[in-house]
C-alpha cells in the first residue's frame, strides 16, 4: 500500500496542467532562423516552420525578438498549454507569425505572436 501511495504521489508531483512535465532543451541542439525570412531549405532542414509568401516572392521580415528562444503557446480553441521553443518569427501584411517547436512532441506549429508567452533564453525550471 505505501508503494502504491508512493507511486502515485510521485506521478502526480510530475503533472503541470494535465501534462506531465518535459525537459526543456537545450537552445544550442535547436536549428533557427533569426535575422532574416526563412527560405525553402530551412524548412526541409527543421530550422524553420513556414513560408510567407505572396506570387511566388518572399514577403516576410523578421520580427526583433531573441530565437532561438522558450516559450508557451496557448492554443486559443483547446485552451492548451504547451511548452515550445520559438525557431521563427516573420511578419508580413501587419500579422506578425511564430514557428516553433513543440518540447514533448516535437512537432513543429505556427501561430500569432500573441499566442505564445516568451520566456527568453534561460533554460526555465
């Protein structure tokens, strides 16, 4: 009985908000695009998530702020929080666009700046 006490209250130490929790990475194993408009091969390389383009030209500029860098994306339908590292952000037509990567999924997303809460490049507890 006291194992299984044990166990339990060890698994849910680990939960945040439903998620259990994921190291965050290092910022130098992550491939980015900073200071310039991500190009084809930074999307096949996993630097980058998106194009913004317009009649086959390249429209975006990048946004001034640090990447690689972590962060959370709260995800407006679900309500979800997930932990991230932004490897992109371009702005074009006024919309300012975040590419990043998904910490416990690695899977890559993009959304609107708002929807991300940056929190630098220190590694966070």
């Amino acid at each position: 009985m006291k194992t299984s006490i044990l166990l339990l209250t060890l698994f849910f130490s680990e939960v945040v908000l439903g998620q259990l929790k994921v190291a965050w990475p290092d910022l130098s194993a992550i491939k980015y695009v900073s200071k310039r408009h991500a190009v084809e091969s930074d999307i096949n390389s996993g630097a980058a998530v998106f194009l913004l383009k317009s009649n086959g030209i390249n429209i975006g500029t990048p946004i001034d702020i640090e990447i690689p860098q972590y962060a959370i994306h709260l995800d407006g339908e679900t309500g979800m929080r997930s932990n991230v590292v932004i490897i992109q952000a371009e702005e074009a037509n006024g919309q300012q666009v975040v590419g990043a990567l998904n910490v416990k999924t690695q899977k890559f997303i993009a959304g609107f700046l708002n929807e991300f809460e940056l929190l630098g490049t220190n590694k966070p507890e």
